[in-house]
C-alpha cells in the first residue's frame, strides 16, 4: 500500500486521536438530532410529508453534491482548516432546525447542514489518510467506523432524553457538540495537515482516473445495497416487532455489533484476503442480509438477516475508504474522497428509487411479493462477481 504523499506533521498519533475524538463527538450530536428530526417537523410544526423530504433532499444535495469541490478546496488548503469551518457551519445548520419555524429559515438551515458536511466530511478523511501513514490503514478505518457507530448508539438515547423537555434542546445539544469538535480540530489537530504539491486541475486528475471511476461505479453498486439499511430494517422490523421501540432496539444492535467486533473481523480478513475479495464478500452478505430479513419473516429471520447485513457493513466499509487512500496520488487525497463520496450518495439515492419499488411490491398479497428479496440477494451476487473480477486496482 502506498504511503499518501500529503503532508504529515509530526505528533501524528496524538493527532489521530485527536481526529478519532472529533469522530465520535459528531456522531454522537448528528444521530441524536437526525433520528429524531422527521418527527419534529411533522408533530410540532405540523409540516407535511412531502416538505419534509423536501428538506431532507436539500440538506443531502447541498452536502453530497458539493463534496467533490469541497474535497478539491481542501487540498489546496490546511485539513485542519476545512474541518474547523465545516464543523461550525454545521452547529450553525443544527442550531437552527430545532429553534426556527418558517419555511426559509428551515431551508436555510438544512442547507447549512449539508454544507457544514460538505466541508468536513473529504476533508477528514484526507485527514484519516495522512495520519495514518506508516499504519494499517485498514484499522484506521475501522476504528473510525466503531467509534462512528458507538455514536449511533448513544447518540439517539441522549435526544430522546433532551426532546422529552423540549426539541429546541436537542438541536441545541447537537449544535454544542459540533462547536466542541471544532474546539478539538482547532486545539488538536497539527498545522500543516494538507496537500504537499496541491493541483489546480485536481479534479480533473481525478475524473482522469479511469481505474477510480470504474472503482466508483462498483462501490455506487455496493452502496445501492448498503442503502438499504433505512428502508429494509423498519420495514421488516414494523412487520414482526412491536412498535417503533422494536425497531430501535434493533438498530442499536446492530451498532453494539460492530462496535464489538469490527477490529477484529477486519483485522481476520485483512491479513488473509485481498480488498477486491472483500469487497466482493461485503456485497454478498448485504444481499443475503436483505434476502433473509425479507424472506424469513420471524424475529429469529429478522436478527439473522441484520447480523449478515451488518457483517456486510463491516467487511465493505473502512475496506472501501482505504482503496480510496490506495488511489488518491500527490496533491489530491480530498478531492478522490469527495468524489468517492459523491458516487456513494448517487448508489444511495437509486437505492432509495428502487428500493421503494421493490418492497412495495413486496406488500403485495401474492407470490410475486418473494421475488424483490431475490432480486437483492441476486444484486448482491453480481456485485461480488463483478468485485472479484473488475475489482480495484490502485497501481493502474
């Protein structure tokens, strides 16, 4: 694995707990607000339905589809600069969903939402990268993906415990977490974290990559799969469990599971497989994973269904960043993360198009309600195959 040829000051392990500590601060303020936000609009403000995806497809739009220039901007500036700034417009974003009530006030929080990540989001990962060089890049990563899912645990149990006085609350909580991410980016972080020999053709450079772009087509494909996780799991945990406290419960699960065993599971496969066989095995098990939730309809079909999807996540996820760090060469680690981060929000999104299709479909009374888990698990496979054989290849 190639060193990144971005700057690394010294003091880099101090740094990368620096960096881990911001990790698990800004999960743990966006998965006590998100969760919850949804419900906030709809009872409290009584919006509608269809506004509230509304906001939701503004905070996104505004996040994945600047990501790309947002990566290209920090590298040619200090990481630590990019993620300082995203983490403030962030807190500012999440103060104002829970505190404002018109309409443009709420689009213009959900649009400095998605900024604030936009900014941070490359940025850190470019950060990850550079830190983690003379390391397992591999374990770097699924640290970042444990602490991150630790978040999600304890995240949603604080705004729970928050909305019980008053929403503005939780948003304001979350919006204090992230100004203490930025207390720490600015505190911890060394200067001097950012692209030796930034480009100014950056993201050309990237888009000239024929061997990424073909990286990102799979990873969109796999993320189509991934995506699936808040569709698939409410949907087959509302049918057999009772009551949304079901459907939390599973979830938290499902994180306790990979805050639990990710760094030794990867650390397992890492040494014996290749990143394109575990990529490819990633993909099966998130197909299968869906194809037993959808097709053993008991509690016991549910949990094994999480578990394999789960262990899914956990094979493809810090596999699939550290490919990225593979790729990324000179001046432009930030700018492949935010366009890698833009192929897995368009694999999100198709996700989120066809998988409403296919479970409605599945709701229907007769034999063909079996066949969208085939057609998952049958994704899965031919993702894998794809994977196995036209898998990432970082030197070309």
């Amino acid at each position: 694995m190639p060193p990144p040829a971005d700057g690394v000051p010294a003091g880099t392990s101090k740094a990368l707990w620096v960096l881990y500590a911001d990790t698990f601060i800004m999960a743990v303020g966006f998965y006590m607000l998100i969760p919850l936000l949804a419900f906030h609009l709809l009872e409290d403000l009584s919006l509608t339905i269809a506004f509230v995806g509304v906001l939701t497809a503004v905070r996104s739009a505004s996040q994945n589809g600047l990501m790309p220039l947002s990566g290209w901007i920090a590298d040619r500036i200090d990481y630590k600069k990019a993620i300082a700034v995203g983490v403030l417009v962030r807190a500012a974003g999440f103060a104002l969903l829970g505190t404002v009530d018109s309409v443009p006030l709420l689009v213009a929080a959900s649009i400095l939402s998605g900024l604030g990540g936009a900014l941070f989001h490359p940025a850190s990962y470019a950060a990850y990268t550079a830190l983690a060089e003379g390391r397992d890049s591999v374990r770097v990563y699924s640290t970042r993906e444990m602490i991150s899912n630790l978040g999600f645990v304890i995240g949603p149990m604080i705004g729970g415990l928050l909305a019980g006085f008053d929403f503005k609350w939780v948003s304001l909580g979350a919006a204090l977490l992230f100004l203490v991410a930025f207390i720490f980016t600015v505190a911890g972080l060394p200067a001097g974290l950012s692209a030796r020999n930034p480009s100014a053709s950056g993201i050309r450079d990237v888009l000239s990559n024929r061997g990424f772009l073909r990286y990102c087509a799979l990873a969109s494909a796999l993320w189509l799969l991934a995506s699936q996780l808040y569709l698939v799991v409410p949907i087959r945990a509302g049918d057999v469990l009772p009551g949304p406290v079901g459907v939390g419960l599973v979830y938290t699960a499902a994180a306790v599971l990979m805050v639990v065993t990710m760094l030794p599971l990867t650390a397992f496969v890492a040494r014996r497989l290749s990143a394109r066989a575990i990529l490819g095995a990633g993909a099966l098990s998130l197909g299968a994973g869906i194809a037993v939730m959808g097709l053993w309809g008991t509690t016991a079909g549910l949990l094994a269904g999480v578990g394999l999807f789960t262990v899914g996540q956990m094979l493809s996820q810090p596999v699939m960043n550290a490919v990225v760090a593979d790729f990324a060469r000179g001046g432009s680690i930030a700018s492949h993360f935010g366009v890698f981060g833009l192929a897995q929000a368009a694999g999100s999104v198709v996700g989120n198009l066809v998988g409403g299709l296919l479970y409605t479909i599945a709701g229907e009374a007769s034999a063909v309600a079996l066949v969208p888990w085939f057609v998952f698990f049958g994704w899965g496979g031919l993702v894998a195959v794809a994977f196995w054989t036209r898998g990432p290849r970082p030197e070309q």
